[in-house]
C-alpha cells in the first residue's frame, strides 16, 4: 500500500461520513525570499500554530513520513535518520536517500530511542502521527510538525510545508527555485494538453489492496494532492464519491467503478511495491473486463516510485505521465 494500512483505513471509514471538496491553487510563497543565515537563530511556526525556535537552522534533521523527507532531500539537506528508508526508496524515486541515512523504525511506529540517538537538532513529522509522539520526541529535541495534507488546498498545503521546513534549515531560496521549477512544469503541461484538445478530459486515480478474495478500492477524490494537479493541467477528475477531508481519499469496489462510463476517461494507479490488484487480483472479473476505461485500455499503472504524497518533484513526476496521455 503507498501509505501505511492505518492511514488507508482511516480514509476508508471518512470517506462514508465526508464529501469531497474543491480545489483551487494558491500562489503560496514560501515565508522568505532568500535563504537563513548560515548562523544564528531561526523561528518557524508549524502547523499547530507553535513556534519552534532554534539556534541555528537545523543540519541534522530526522524525517518521520516520506512527503516531508522528500522535501528535505529535494532542499539539500539529507536526513541522518528516516522512517523506513528502505520503503522509501520502494515508493519515492524524486529525492534519493544516501545508503548511511538510518532506519528510525516504521512510519507508525517510530522508535524515539533510536531518534533521540543520532542526536539531531530537529524532527519533521506530520499532524496526524498524534500529539502522544510529539509530547515523547519534544523532550529530547525540537518537533517541527507538518500538517502533510488538507484537501481543501492540498497544493497550497504543500507550498505552506514545504516553505516551513525550508525556513527551518536554512534553503528558502532553494525552495522557491523548486516551486518555480514545479509552476513552470504545471503552465508547460496545461498548454500541451490544451494544444493536443484534451484540455476537460476526464481522468480517475485509485490504488488498492486484495484480502483474500476482496479487492478494496481507494479512489482520490477532488482534493487529493495528485488529483489536483491534473485540475491544474485542465483535466477533470471523474470520480465524485465521498473523501475524507484530510487526504481526499474515498474506498469503493468494483461495483463502484462503474459510474466512471465517459470512453474518453483514463485511469492510474499505483503500485510500486509489485502488488498490482487491478492486473492480477480483476483479471478475471467479468465487471472490470466491462468497465470503459479497461476496454478502451486506458489504464495506466504509474512508473513504479512515484509518490502520490510527495513535494513538488514527486508531483512533476505526475505532471509528466499526464502530459503523455493526454497530449498525444
């Protein structure tokens, strides 16, 4: 699964309570517009409206998720510690970790111990790991928590964080030539679909699991991050099912894929770790076998390594598979 089974679950039982929201994007900027001082302190406010000071921007930072390690990679800075870096390097190709950077425990479970350990001068962590982690970690070093999604602006979202973390270690301006890099890419791929006359295609992103005989579904809905960047290349995401309000992630079956029935419509997925349900798990399922999109093979597994929860070079990833489908 490309979040951890938990998260998976949570989205699955939001999705039957919460309706998917709209996106628009912000040109959110990153809090300064030229990089910290090398020396000297440094405050960031994060997600939970705290202020963390610190003496100097932090260099030796551990990451607890992967959207923020990336992030942290992409900057310039390589963590001394990660959350199961070797899942990492399974389900993020964008920003690679150093083979030294050490394994901190799962992204569920983090261990404080080895944490605390590499002695770093700063965690990055997201909201939803819980305030008991926090209140653990904040005893032996500063916690800067990112708030990783919210689907009601999941790409302003990440502008926020990512300014954030860059302002905590020192790499504002490396974080506004990211950004540039990523808007150019999103106005370059907008104009190539438009010119190919595929500017309102529809499009649908699911992962999925198989327990036993059952194969879930999980579609991302209007405000999940992926989902908004094709909005922003001009596409319209066909799935308008109920999503949870964090992630803009919405559960359903086979059955519920039949609503999706525009011949035009192109459907993605994931499935980095080698467990692909939609190829093996539907193969012979007589429903699949009908639904437009398998007929018309507009299906798409994604380049394995193409985190759907990342920062901007994981989404220039995903602006890149859009433009060759669509602007053909």
């Amino acid at each position: 699964m490309n979040r951890i089974r938990v998260t998976a679950i949570v989205a699955a039982a939001a999705a039957l309570l919460l309706s998917a929201c709209g996106t628009t994007e912000k040109n959110t900027t990153p809090e300064s517009s030229a990089s910290a001082a090398a020396t000297g302190p440094v405050t960031v406010t994060d997600s939970r409206g705290k202020e963390i000071t610190l003496k100097a921007p932090a260099t030796k930072v551990v990451g607890l998720e992967w959207g923020e390690v990336e992030m942290l990679v992409s900057l310039g800075v390589m963590p001394v510690g990660v959350a199961d870096p070797k899942g990492y390097g399974t389900w993020v190709t964008a920003a690679k970790l150093d083979p030294g950077v050490k394994d901190v425990g799962t992204r569920g479970e983090p261990s404080v111990d080895s944490i605390v350990a590499l002695q770093p001068d700063l965690v990055v962590m997201e909201d939803d790991r819980g305030g008991a982690l926090v209140n653990q970690i904040e005893k032996y070093v500063p916690v800067l928590v990112a708030k990783g999604s919210d689907a009601k602006d999941n790409l302003g979202r990440m502008r926020t964080d990512l300014g954030m973390i860059a302002k905590a270690v020192g790499k504002t301006t490396e974080a506004e030539k990211l950004l540039g890099d990523f808007d150019a890419a999103l106005a370059d791929g907008k104009k190539k679909i438009a010119d190919a006359g595929a500017a309102g295609r529809p499009f649908a992103i699911a992962d999925g699991w198989k327990e036993g005989s059952t194969v879930s579904i999980r579609m991302f809905g209007q405000g999940a991050l992926v989902s908004q960047l094709g909005i922003q290349l001009g596409l319209t995401n066909a799935w308008t099912g109920k999503t949870d309000e964090a992630w803009g992630l919405g559960q359903t079956d086979v059955e519920g894929l039949t609503v999706l029935k525009d011949p035009n419509l192109h459907f993605f997925y994931n499935a980095s770790d080698g467990v692909d349900v939609f190829a093996d798990g539907l193969a012979g399922n007589a429903i699949w076998k009908s639904l437009p999109f398998v007929q018309q093979k507009h299906l798409h597994r994604m380049p394995d390594g193409i985190w759907t929860f990342g920062g901007p070079l994981s989404g220039k990833q995903y602006i890149d598979q859009f433009v060759k489908t669509y602007a053909v």
